[in-house]
C-alpha cells in the first residue's frame, strides 16, 4: 500500500475568494422504503409532505409510555414515489449549477438494507439519480461539446486547453498506440444489465445554457473501503490475470502473479481544494459511454453478502462528474485558447455504506472489520456535521476534525463554502431497523441545522452573447450565395470528394524483405495523386467559369450603379428639404423644452421661496417671543440693578466720608511734622553762617555773570552762591559753580583697580554726580591694555531725560581673563543718577545779609528754605552712593 508521508510542508495562505455572506442550510430529504413481504409491522408514517413520525414497535424497553417522535425534512418521499420525481425536486437543481459553474455534492445516508444504492443507481425503466443526472448533463450541452481532447487535465486538479488542430494529433496518436481500434460510444453495445434505465419521455434539458461556451464531460469513479482510497477505473491484477487466446482456442495465463491494488492518497491543489491524485479522469460525450463506465467501475466495487442485504456495499463509492466550459473567442468559432477563462465545476454523488451491528448481520473476520471501519467514518462525518453546528450557533471557533477520515477530508471544501450540499436519508419502516433508525434520524436532525455559504456565481466574459449563432449563419449564408453564383456547393460535398479518395493501406513493415507494402502504398499514393490532378482540373474550369459570371455581374451592377446615382440625386434633394423641416422642428422642440425647463425651475423656485417665507415667518414669531422675553427681564434687571446700585452709592458715601475724614487727619500730622523739621532745618542752617566774611556786592539789574571758583579751599556758604538765571526751557547744561569733590569710601581706596570709561559726549562730563574713583586709569575708549591691568570697570554715560533734566547713567562690570588670553567684560550693575528742580513754594525769607541801603526789592536775594533741604538732602544721599562719589551743578535757585 502507498501511504501519504507524515511529514508536514507549510501550507500556503489561501487565496482571497469573493465573500458572500448568505448562507443556505444543508439540504436533507427523507426517503421511505416500501416494507418487504415478510415484513409485518411497521414503526414508521409520514404525516406529511415535510414531516414523519416513528412509532416504538412492540416490547421495546425505552419507549414505554409510546410516545411518538416527529421528524421534518425539507421533502419527505413516499414508498410511492418515483425515480423521476425524486430527481426533478433533489439532482435537477444540483445539475443545472453545474452546468452554470458551480459544484454539487449529494450523498444517500442510512442504515444496511434501506435502499441507498437503488436511490443512486436504479434499475432498468427505472434509473436513479446518477443516470439522469448524466442524461440530462449531454441532453443540454450536446450540441455544444468541444471536440474530444480539447480540454486536458493537469494531473493536478486543473484543466488546460489547446487548439482544435494538437487535439486531432493527441486523438491519432492515442487511436495509433491502441492495439485493436474502438468503436464510437454511440456503436458501443450496452450492457444488458444497465439497457432502458431512462425512458425517452423521461429526458430533461437544463434552462439557459450558454451557447457561446464548448463543454466536455470527464467522470471518475472511486472507493472508500478501510479507510483507503481506490480508482475503480483504473486497470487492476483482474486484467493483468486475464488469459489470453492462442491461435488453437487455448487460454493462455502468461502472468498469474496477484498485484494488489493501489490505494490513492489526498492532495491540495493551488486554490486548496482537495483532489484524488493520480485518478483516472475519463472523457465522455454521451451519457450511455458515462454510465457504460460508471458500470465498468461498478463491478470493482467491494460488495458481500449479509443476513440482512445480499448485495451489502462494504465501501462508500463517489462518483465525480466535472464539467470543464470555455468561452468561444470574439469570431464564435473557435475555443479562447486562455486556460484562465476556463471553468471548471464537478458534482460528486456519493453512495455512503450503511451503518449496521455486528450482532444484527453475523458477521465475522474481515467483515467485521469493514462493518467497523464503516461505523468509524460515519461516526466522524457526524463529529464533524456536531463541530460545524455548534462552531454556529455558539459562536465558537473549533477545529473541525475533517483529517480523521478519508470521506470528510475528501469533502471539507463543500462544507467550507465550495458549492452546495444535499442529503436522501434512505429509511426501512420495519420494526427491527427502529433502534438504528432513531440514530439516523438524530443525525439528519441535526445536520439540517448546518449552514453553508453560498456558491459565488462565475464573472462573465466580456464577449458579445450570441456569437456562435451569427457565426453559423453566417457561413451558411456564404455557402448560399457561391450556391447560387455556381461556385462550391457546400462544404459536405467537399468532405465527400476528400473521403472519395482511395483509402491510404497499412504502412506497417515487418519484414525487412517485405515487397509488398512498399509498392502498394506508391499505386494508392499515385492513385490519390491522379485523382487530385482531375480534381484541379475541374476546380479550374469551375474558376474561369465563376471569372466570366462575375464579369458579366459587374457590368450589370454598373449601369444598376448610375441609375441608382441618379436617383440619389432626386434622394439628395428631397433629403435636404426633410432635413430642414427637421431642423426647424428640433429647434422648436428644444425651445419648448427649455420653456418647460425654465417653467419647472420656476416653479421650483417659488416653492423654495415659500417654504423660505414659511421658515422665516416663524423664525420671525420665535424671535419676537424670544425679544419680549428679553424685554422683560431686562426691565427685571433695571429694577434689581437701581436697587444695587442705590445700595451701593451709599454704602461708598459712608466709606468716603470715612477716608476724608482720615485724610484729612494724617495730613495734618505731616504738616506737624514737616513744620517740625523745617523749623529744625532753619537752625541749621542759622548756625552755618561763618561771621566776619563780607557781605556779596549789590545786585546788578544786568544779568548777572557767572562767578568763579572761590580760591581759597574753604566751601562757600549757601548765601554767597547766586542762583542761575532759568531760561523759560530747561537748559541740559545749568551755569553752576563747580565745588571741590566730596568722597565717601566703604573700603580701602586700592583694594582694587578700575577702568574709568568716559566717551566723549556733547554733555560737560561732571554735571550731575561725577563718580572720583581713586587708583583708577580714564579713558575715552577702553584698550586690551588698559582691561589687562584692572578688574572693574565703569562706564559713565549722561544724557538729557524726556522732562529735560539731566541724568547719569554708570554701568558697572567685572574684567574676566578669557581661555585664549584675552579680556572681557562683564557688567553687573546699572546706576541712574538725575538731577531734581524742586519748586518754589510759597514760605520765603528775605535775606537781610548784605542787603543795599534803598532796600529795593529787586536787588534783594531771596532763599527758598525747599531749596536748601532738598541741596542737603542730595548732597546726603550722593554721599551713600559708594566710595569716590562727589557732587556737582547743585546751585540754588533765586526766586525773583
């Protein structure tokens, strides 16, 4: 036995297949078989057209109460019903899908002895399912079948197909290789035993059959016995055993050598539908060769004889009908040679073994084994039918154990989607088939619960429908005008003169000194020869003959060609006036079109515009609503809101009169206070005044001049330094007497060493607070020299405010030594110092130092005591500003 290697390869992902959500149940039928003479009691009765019931039969143990239980079917057949009406509501569908390019599984299930084969098969005046199916297959596609190898299989469950021309060399070659030439199917003498299984009347023919598609036919034939697979088309030891007859009459055994058969293995093909390798696929073209093969393979199949069946199958047979159909290309005669526009579709009709029971058939040895084999391939086909149920109604996701058996595995793309299935519950209503009966039942129950989906329908070509049939009228409508003209009759008397040559003999030598086939084959070749010159000749005559008609033809069709160019002329004319009333009468339909046109959009428009009008009224009444209810509670508002604020305008009149009060309060305690330090401030500066120094001259009316620097290096006391005259704008440079730099150091004058950077500017540097740094170095623009020997920096900036006073600005930084040796500054610090005007205010004294004898107002000096607070103040505070500060420009202002 060849067995399939254990060794797994990786599978291929499988191709995206168009998806189709709809899903059909599994199609199961109930079958009853009449009961037999001897059979008296009967447990089973159909209610209806759908449904059955079974009735417990007499002492059985588990039925006590006799209860009965209903079975539905999708169709329930009688004991008097025929073949024919079986076919019509079960195949009849499955074979009109494979003619349209979809696969079709049927299978008969049932116990031993309930008429499972005799479904399938039938018997003369009666045939079954697989005869009619065939007879109806070439009753449609008959006229429409390719030649006999056109189509070729792969060996690997696909189908190629070459032209007309390399099929009639494989049909030579393979007629050449037989030892003795077959006759055709439609000669072949049937077997008595399968003669009349279809009445003529009985005949069906599919609906819609595409007519610009060729067909053939290839059928296969296997078993299933032990688990192992089998071809029962294949030559087997019978026919290697076979004896042979001598020329006396004497059966000759050249080998009895006994070579068991050759089990098949399961394959994948590309598209991950499983095939049988290596089966023989057989060409047909008519349904008597089918089924005169079937039969053939028929007598192989494993059968015993049982207590309970004479003929017991102990094998499931599956026949495999595949119908492969090609498009006809865009002329109609002859097949697309493209193996992608192949289809391929097969209906497999399975004839499953019977359960049974060792105890009921007295079965023993091998018997037994094959009754348990069966058991265990029918138990899987229910295991996997439960997964699929389940895997839908729950909603789970098992692997279904397809694997465990050859007949699952061999079906699992029709369960997967692949095409529909259907099912004939065969039953026997006698009494001791009751227990078995119910197991069938249970199953069939639960396998109409499976769903399967849908078969996708096949793409259509892109060619124009009806090609074949213009085609053939076509050239039948050629070969009437040659007809009629005197030129080739038809093309069947043509292939008459061709067979009317002499026959070529046998060319076959067996004899190197053989003298007789040689020269026989020149007479007939020289033979053929003259008969081929005769026929040239008369082909000739035919020619000139045809020539000198045609001539004669095409005088006659030109003298035809000016009449008619006459009349066409008067044509012209009239086809001109028609074409303008036509022309006018399209312009004016077009006018009234586009007037009804026009009509309609209006229309349109003013409904448009009135259920905008309609949409705008109410919004307008929603927003006049919405507006009084706005108004209303603002006036709500309001009334709430004068409440508020009359609250809260006398809460503030309180809190204001508070604040005033307590203003009023803290500004009297400063007045107290400032009278305090004025007063304090005039004795200071009663007790400045040094005695003995002379009085300053009068006052000139003239401007007066500015004084210079006292020589001596005591300070002047605030009484001899005369105000600036202020011009009405504040001049950025006040005429003041410079006074000697006062110093106020927080650390040791050369603790450090600073750069004093004073650029030159349009202002008189030292104006307003000059900072006097000891041990520093000034310069107008600092160098890498001057940086390299200190490590502070000042720059000392001035400029004129936006209130017109003067300002000083010094920008303090750090020296820092860079990494390539250089200097660099880093400022730390800003200082803005400005110089304040304060004014006059109205408590003077005159001063009475120095004043002229007239006592003219004029030349009297007047002191602002503000003045000198604020000069002290100043003089107090630039004191604090760090070490080396001193002070310039502080004049005081005389008031006039």
């Amino acid at each position: 036995m060849i067995r399939q290697a254990k060794g797994k390869t990786p599978r291929r992902p499988p191709p995206k297949k168009p998806s189709n959500n709809q899903k059909d149940p599994v199609g199961v039928y109930c079958r009853v078989r009449p009961l037999g003479v001897e059979d008296e009691e009967c447990c089973i009765e159909v209610i209806s057209s759908t449904t059955i019931q079974l009735h417990a039969p007499e002492g059985f143990k588990t039925n006590r109460n006799g209860e009965c239980k209903e079975y539905s079917f999708k169709k329930v057949f009688g004991v008097s019903v025929s073949q024919m009406e079986l076919f019509d509501y079960v195949a009849k569908p499955l074979v009109d899908d494979l003619i349209h390019g979809k696969n079709g599984l049927l299978f008969t299930y049932g116990v031993t002895g309930s008429g499972k084969t005799f479904t399938m098969t039938g018997s003369p005046g009666q045939g079954g399912l697989l005869p009619r199916s065939l007879d109806m297959i070439f009753n449609s596609i008959g006229p429409y079948q390719a030649k006999r190898y056109v189509f070729k299989t792969d060996e690997k469950n696909g189908m190629d197909v070459q032209s007309e021309v390399d099929a009639l060399l494989e049909r030579q070659r393979r007629e050449n290789n037989l030892p003795v030439p077959k006759t055709t199917s439609s000669r072949q003498k049937l077997d008595p035993e399968i003669a009349d299984m279809i009445n003529p009347e009985e005949a069906y023919k599919a609906d819609s059959v595409d007519e610009d598609s060729s067909y053939s036919i290839f059928v296969s034939y296997i078993e299933i016995y032990n688990n192992y697979i089998y071809d029962l088309l294949e030559e087997t030891q019978e026919d290697a055993i076979k004896p042979k007859w001598n020329g006396g009459g004497t059966p000759v055994r050249q080998n009895t050598e006994f070579v068991p058969p050759q089990s098949k293995i399961l394959r994948e093909d590309q598209n991950h539908n499983m095939y049988v390798a290596g089966c023989m696929e057989v060409e047909v073209k008519s349904a008597e060769e089918a089924f005169q093969i079937f039969w053939r393979g028929q007598k192989k199949r494993k059968i015993a004889n049982t207590r309970l069946n004479r003929e017991s199958s102990r094998s499931h047979s599956v026949f495999i009908i595949k119908l492969a159909q090609a498009p006809l290309d865009a002329d109609g005669d002859n097949i697309l040679q493209d193996k992608s526009q192949v289809t391929v579709s097969q209906l497999c009709l399975v004839d499953l073994a019977g359960s049974e029971r060792t105890g009921r058939t007295g079965a023993e040895g091998t018997r037994i084994r094959e009754a348990g084999n069966i058991n265990q391939s029918l138990l899987n086909l229910r295991t996997c039918i439960e997964i699929l149920r389940e895997n839908q109604m729950c909603g789970t996701n098992k692997m279904v154990p397809y694997r465990d058996s050859k007949v699952t595995h061999l079906f699992k793309n029709y369960f997967d989607g692949e095409g529909k299935v259907k099912m004939i519950v065969c039953v026997n209503p006698k009494a001791d088939d009751y227990e078995e009966t119910i197991l069938v039942m249970r199953f069939a129950e639960m396998t109409q619960e499976v769903e399967i989906a849908r078969p996708v329908d096949r793409p259509i070509c892109g060619f124009t429908p009806g090609r074949r049939n213009r085609n053939q009228a076509f050239k039948e409508e050629l070969s009437r005008k040659l007809e009629e003209r005197g030129g080739p009759i038809d093309r069947e008397v043509i292939n008459h003169l061709v067979r009317s040559l002499p026959p070529i003999p046998s060319s076959e030598l067996t004899d190197p000194h053989d003298d007789v086939t040689l020269p026989r084959l020149i007479e007939a070749l020289q033979n053929r020869h003259t008969i081929r010159q005769m026929m040239i000749e008369e082909y000739n005559k035919a020619a000139n003959m045809l020539r000198t008609m045609l001539q004669e033809l095409d005088s006659n069709i030109i003298s035809k060609d000016n009449f008619i160019h006459e009349q066409n002329g008067k044509l012209v004319e009239q086809d001109k006036i028609i074409q303008n009333n036509k022309a006018e009468i399209e312009r004016l339909e077009k006018k009234t079109k586009m007037q009804e046109h026009k009509i309609d959009i209006l229309q349109k428009t003013t409904k448009i515009y009135e259920g905008d009008k309609r949409t705008l009224r109410q919004e307008l009444e929603t927003r006049d609503q919405r507006l009084q209810r706005e108004l209303s509670e603002k006036r709500r508002m309001e009334q709430r809101m004068n409440g508020v604020v009359s609250d809260t305008q006398h809460k503030w009149e309180k809190e204001c009169e508070r604040r005033v009060n307590a203003m009023q309060l803290e500004m009297q305690n400063k007045l107290w206070v400032k009278d305090e330090k004025l007063k304090q401030l005039k004795a200071i500066v009663t007790e400045s005044k040094t005695p003995g120094r002379p009085d300053p001259p009068p006052r000139q009316p003239q401007p007066q001049p500015q004084p210079r620097p006292h020589p001596h290096p005591q300070r002047p006391s605030r009484e001899e330094r005369v105000p600036a005259k202020r011009s009405a704008s504040p001049s950025p440079v006040p005429t003041a007497t410079p006074v000697r730099p006062l110093h106020r150091r927080s650390r040791s004058a050369g603790a450090e060493k600073w750069v004093d950077h004073k650029p030159a500017s349009s202002l008189d540097l030292g104006t307003v607070l000059q900072p006097v740094i000891p041990n520093a170095i000034q310069v107008s623009a600092p160098s890498e020299k001057a940086l390299s020997k200190c490590d502070r920096y000042v720059l000392t900036h001035q400029e004129v405010a936006s209130d017109g006073e003067i300002q000083t600005k010094l920008i303090k930084g750090e020296v820092i030594k860079t990494r390539g040796g250089g200097q660099a500054v880093q400022f730390t610090d800003i200082e803005t110092l400005k110089q304040e005007l304060t004014t006059v205010s109205g408590r003077k004294r005159k001063s009475s130092e120095g004043a002229p004898a007239n006592g003219d107002r004029s030349d009297g000096v007047w002191t602002d005591v503000e003045t000198r607070c604020s000069v002290a103040m100043e003089m107090r505070a630039g004191s604090n500003m760090g070490p080396g500060y001193e002070h310039h420009g502080i004049t005081k202002r005389r008031k006039p």
